[in-house]
C-alpha cells in the first residue's frame, strides 16, 4: 500500500510517500511545498494545489493522511494552515483518494509512544522506522513521512482487528 502523508502550511506543506507491506515500511519519497511570503495568498494556495496534484500523479499514492489543524495561540496562523488544508483536502478529494486525519497528538503517539513528544524524539524515530541514515530535511518533510507511518499504523491495527 503506496501513502502519502501531508503536513500542511501555507509556506511550508511537508510530504512523505511511503509503502507499507505487512508492517514493512519503505521511504518512497519526501519533500516540502513551498511557497514564497510576498505572494498573495490566493496564488500560494493555486501553487500548493497544482503542486500536490503533481505529486500525486507522479507516486500514485492507494491513500493518503493530513495532519488535523491545531489551534494554538496564533489564529490568524490557523486561519492561514486552514486555508491550506482545504485546498490539501481538495486535491486529494479530486484524485479520489481515501482521505484519514489525525491531531498532531495521535501522530506523537503513534511514531514515540508518547502523545508530547518533541521534534528531535519525533525525527528520531521516523529515522529508525524508515531504516534511514540520517534525519529527513526539512523538519516538515519529516512530519509528512510520520504522518504517513501514522496512517500505516493505524491502518494495519484496523485490519488485524477486522
């Protein structure tokens, strides 16, 4: 099963590709989705669109996972992330994939054990689930990867249950 993971931003959307079989995990590919601040954000949300569809027509993910939106003291920066995560949620919707979302706590739990992980403790263990030599760059792509090791988790939990 090909996943894509996606850790959304309207500067910065992290990604990660992964293929999971039987509990096998193996890194297909990972990046970030950028966009530059002095654009206006109508055309950083067209960008990030455009770029997303690329990324799934190039790896043809069988499914994909979104980080769910946290609130945090910054609203106008949730606001922002939101807007991203809709037009995210879009894109995946119009390649017909199966969508999962999950809070940033469930994702800590899933990749560390534990739900207040940090970002060292977090990029520790994607690099030791993905066997890989050193620590993906930038820390969004990272997340896109544990975010998709998240959804392979859970994934495989609901089939050994079903």
């Amino acid at each position: 099963m090909r996943i894509l993971g996606i850790d959304p931003g309207t500067a910065t959307t992290g990604y990660g590709v992964i293929d999971s079989d039987e509990g096998e995990l193996r890194v297909v590919t990972y990046g970030v989705i950028t966009t530059p601040a002095n654009w206006e954000m109508p055309h950083r949300l067209v960008w990030i669109y455009d770029e997303l569809c690329k990324i799934v027509q190039e790896y043809r993910p069988d499914t994909a996972a979104i980080e769910q939106l946290f609130f945090g003291k910054n609203v106008t920066t949730a606001l922002t992330v939101g807007q991203a995560r809709g037009v995210l949620l879009l894109a995946l919707a119009h390649a017909h994939l199966p969508i999962a979302e999950y809070p940033p706590m469930k994702i800590k739990e899933a990749i560390t054990g534990y739900g207040n992980a940090d970002k060292p403790q977090m990029q520790m263990m994607v690099r030791q689930l993905l066997n890989l030599e050193e620590t993906p760059r930038p820390d969004d792509a990272a997340d896109g990867l544990a975010i998709a090791i998240t959804h392979a988790q859970y994934m495989r939990y609901e089939a050994l249950v079903a």
